[in-house]
C-alpha cells in the first residue's frame, strides 16, 4: 500500500498518557513523510505537550481531536463500553470504522480496548473471536541471530475450542509472512509435550485441522521452553495459556534484571567487575530491549487495532505505531479475511 497513511492514537490512554504519546507521535511522524496522526484525547493536555515540541514536527501532518472522557486502567471494559463514547479511546476507534484512518493505536486498557475494537469495528467473515497477538524475541541456537515469533492468543480468549485455535493459526501466519518475508511461516500448538497423545482435545483436534491443511506449515506441538529457541514463526494457543506464559517471561525477565544488578552492588569488588563486563552488558541489554517488541495487534477485526503496553516511555510506544503503520502497510487485516475464507469455506475431509 502506497500514498499516505492516516493513523489515530488514544494519547490519554497508559499510564503516563501525554508525556508518552505525544513525543512519540512526533518521533514517528519525523521518520515517515507519508504519514499522518490524529491525536484523540484533551486538547488543551495535547497541546501543551505539543508545544514543549514546537519546530520538531510537521503540523500539517498532525491534527488534535479533542474528547471529554477517557477510560481509566482499572476501568470496567462494560462500563467503559457504555458510558464511555466520547472517551479518546473510542473517539479513536471510530475514526478507524469511519475510515478516516487506517489504524488506532492505544496504551490504555486491554479489556476496554478489546470490548470496544469489537462492538465498533466488527470481526472478519469466519472469525469468531479476535486473538492478540504479539512478537516475542526468539533465538535461533544455530547462527545465534535473534527473530521474532507471533504468539497467539496472549489473553482476549480465556477458553477456545480446536476451530478457534485454527483460526488463530491462520491468521498469526498470514501475520507472520506480511511481517517478516517469510512465504510459509511455520506453526505450532503450544502444548504441555510434544507427543501426539498429551493435551487437552481442542488442542489435540486443532492439530488435526492443522494437519488435513496443505495452506499452513504445521510444525506440531513445542513445550515452554521452546518459546525463545525459534523453531517455529508462529505459537498457537488459548489466551489463558498465552497470557500466563508472556507475563511469566516478563516477570522472570524483571528478576534477573535485578539480581545482576543487585551482584554488581555487593562490593567495591564487584563495582569494577561491572565496569569490565559493561560492554557485554549492553550488548544484552540492547539484543533483549521489549521496547523494539512493543506492540501487540488484535487480529479478526474489519479494522487494524495495535495494542501498546501501559507503562511504557515515548520510544517503546513509537515502536507500536511502528507496527500499525507496517500492519497498514501490508494491509494485514484484507490478507487475514482472504485467506480464512478460501481456508474455512473448504470442506472437512
């Protein structure tokens, strides 16, 4: 997709909402000359963050759409869904319905967020429920480089039935291929062992339907600890599994963040041990830095809809406007509704 690309985002949603939105808007508005942003939110709050930016940015390409409520974090998503429709959130949402973008990108919360996608954008032909998807880091143990791998459903969908996870797996491939180049991503079913017998049975008919499609490059089953190994382009699984297993490695992440940091405060010893290894460190750090992964996107939608975590700063929210543009780019959710429909409307042998 050529010409230029129109994006809304929810500048009061996340925790910090302004302070991180707008100097992000303007960042990525400086890299892309064929884009536009509307920041939806409280006009007088943007603007002052707008203007501690001023001559940093191209106004013709950046407008304010200013709205009365906002969502809260902690917010019911049926509240928020009812009582909420001049909030920068829905506003945001429906620019994407109304086709005045092509893509709305949020902080705020994931419930609302996903309850409010779905009752105004609608979900694609044969899709029954919208996963989130997100792109973890994964190292491949051979030549030691570092890929990402789409994992699916990472908390929209608590239970799914085998046709569901499908679902889930066409979409997250079609994603993948958009995303990465890759012509036959491969897929696998998150399960708790790799042999045919384990799991419950809507994983196990999953792989089935998996197995019967010539479409898919079906891997078959990998465990937990084949998550980062990059053995596959695609992770399929329910949202319960999905979010316990993402927020898990985030939080193991966070610990031996810590503990290294807390080793090299032990002694003055250790201070100069820190100040020999620091290059290494940082050579870490940057190949594990979440800010580059930032971004997860709600597939099954008649619209693009990019999900950025809450408490991130400007550039890791820069990074999810990142993907929408990419998503738009590719026109992600077309491709999806394509290739479902050739796929879903097939017979079952």
């Amino acid at each position: 997709m050529s010409g230029l690309i129109k994006i809304s985002v929810d500048a009061m949603g996340g925790d910090h909402s302004v302070k991180t939105t707008v100097p992000a808007t303007v960042e990525v508005l400086k890299r892309h000359k064929n884009l536009h942003i509307t920041l939806v939110g409280d006009e007088s709050a943007i603007q002052s963050e707008l203007d501690a930016l001023a001559g940093k940015y191209d106004s013709k390409r950046l407008e304010i759409k200013h709205t009365t409520q906002v969502v809260e974090m902690d917010e019911s998503p049926s509240l928020a869904l009812r009582g909420k429709k001049d909030s920068s959130m829905r506003v945001a949402i429906n620019l994407v319905k109304d086709n005045d973008v092509s893509a709305c990108v949020s902080a705020g919360n994931t419930g609302a967020l996903m309850a409010t996608s779905k009752f105004v954008l609608k979900m694609l032909p044969e899709i029954d429920r919208p996963a989130i998807v997100y792109a973890m880091p994964a190292l491949d143990q051979k030549t030691g480089e570092m890929h990402s791998v789409y994992m699916l459903d990472l908390g929209a969908n608590v239970g799914c039935s085998s046709e569901q996870l499908f679902q889930f797996g066409v979409m997250g491939s079609v994603l993948a291929s958009c995303m990465t180049g890759i012509e036959r991503p491969a897929v696998a079913l998150l399960n708790i062992g790799e042999e045919e017998m384990k799991g419950l049975d809507s994983i196990k008919q999953a792989a089935k339907m998996f197995h019967a499609c010539d479409d898919i490059n079906y891997h078959g089953y990998i465990e937990g600890n084949d998550i980062y190994k990059y053995k596959v382009d695609v992770i399929v699984c329910d949202g319960f599994i999905g979010n316990i297993a993402l927020k898990t490695s985030e939080g193991i992440a966070h610990f031996i963040g810590t503990v290294i940091k807390d080793a090299f405060k032990n002694s003055i010893f250790s201070k100069l041990a820190m100040l020999m290894v620091s290059p290494v460190l940082l050579k870490i750090k940057k190949r594990l830095d979440l800010d580059q992964y930032n971004g997860a996107s709600f597939l099954g939608l008649r619209g693009i809809v990019v999900k950025s975590h809450g408490g991130v700063d400007a550039k890791a929210f820069a990074t999810a406007i990142e993907v929408a543009i990419h998503e738009v780019e590719k026109d992600i959710p077309n491709k999806i509704q394509s290739q479902v429909e050739r796929l879903m409307l097939q017979p079952e042998e």
